[in-house]
C-alpha cells in the first residue's frame, strides 16, 4: 500500500516499536501519524499493537499462570518446573 504524506505502510512497520516506545525524532512521528490517520489498515495495526501491550501491562502481573497449563508448557518444553519465569 502506497499513501500521500510521503511514508508507505512499510516505513510504518519497519519503525512501529520506535514509534510505539516513543524513540522517533518529532518529523518522522508526524509522518507515521498523518499516515495513520490516512491509512485505516496502518490504523488498526497501530491500535491493536498499543492495546496489546496496554492488556499486558495491565494484567501481566495480576495474574498467574494456571499451574495444568504451567505444567503443559513446562513439558512440552522440557523445562525443570522449579524454573522461576517471573523475572
């Protein structure tokens, strides 16, 4: 895909993590954003990622790993269960 403001979607996903971790300089942030608002597809990806990494955030430490499914993966894995993965 191919838009106006002189930045494809491509530019976009190769600097989405810069974008979304706020490291871009100030021209290039205007860009990706004029580009967004321009792009429905771009949009979506921009707002499913940041929701995404809000959900983590929000219940990634509230929540424990069920122990069956710990269990599984921790098999599949062949990994010592005593492993603390918290870190």
């Amino acid at each position: 895909m191919n838009h106006h403001h002189g930045l494809e979607c491509q530019d976009l996903l190769n600097n989405i993590s810069a974008y979304i971790d706020g490291e871009l300089d100030d021209e290039l942030c205007g860009k990706i954003e004029a580009h967004i608002e321009s792009c429905p597809n771009c949009k979506v990806v921009i707002n499913t990622l940041k929701r995404t990494i809000q959900l983590y955030q929000e219940d990634g430490e509230s929540e424990t790993f069920p122990l069956d499914a710990r269990h599984r993966l921790f098999t599949a894995l062949d990994l010592d269960e005593d492993l603390d993965l918290s870190d």
